[in-house]
C-alpha cells in the first residue's frame, strides 16, 4: 500500500515538474521587480528539482523500503515549503 501512495507522489510531483518547466508563463504575471527571463530561470529551476525528487520516488518505489520512502516524503515536503516560501517572497 506504502508503495503504491510514494508511486503516487511521484507522479503528481513528475506532473508539477512538467508544468512549472513547460507552463511557466502562466507564473510570470504573478511575479514582480524582476525580468521575465530571471522569473522564468527560478521557475524551470524548481521544475528540474521537482523532476529530480520524482525520479528518486519511483526508485523509492521501486525499492519498497520504509527509510528511502520517509526520505522521500521529506524531500518533497521540503522542496514544496522552499518553493513556496520562494515565491511569496518574489510575488510581494
């Protein structure tokens, strides 16, 4: 069951890669007092983070194993905490 959830959170993390890589337009309204090439750089880059944690979930998965899971879990949460902080920060 474990393994079917951390295979979930990689793919919905895989899919906020794609977007935040792919779409990344539909972010730079939001952001201010920065170019739009700078806004666009901080978004890929997050995108290619994302991209990365989700890759290392499906080997999580893969693995089945409780540490690499709960490690897993963590490194999304943090990334999505950094994230988020990141760009309320660039929003304001």
């Amino acid at each position: 069951m474990i393994r079917i959830l951390v295979l979930l959170l990689a793919v919905v993390t895989g899919v906020a890669s794609y977007y935040l890589m792919k779409k990344s337009a539909a972010f730079l309204p939001l952001l201010k007092k920065e170019t739009a090439t700078e806004s666009q750089q901080f978004i890929e880059r997050f995108g290619r983070y994302y991209l990365i944690i989700a890759i290392l979930g499906v080997l999580a998965a893969i693995f089945n194993r409780p540490l690499l899971s709960i490690g897993f879990i963590f490194f999304v949460l943090l990334l999505s905490t950094l994230f988020s902080l990141t760009f309320a920060k660039k929003m304001s």
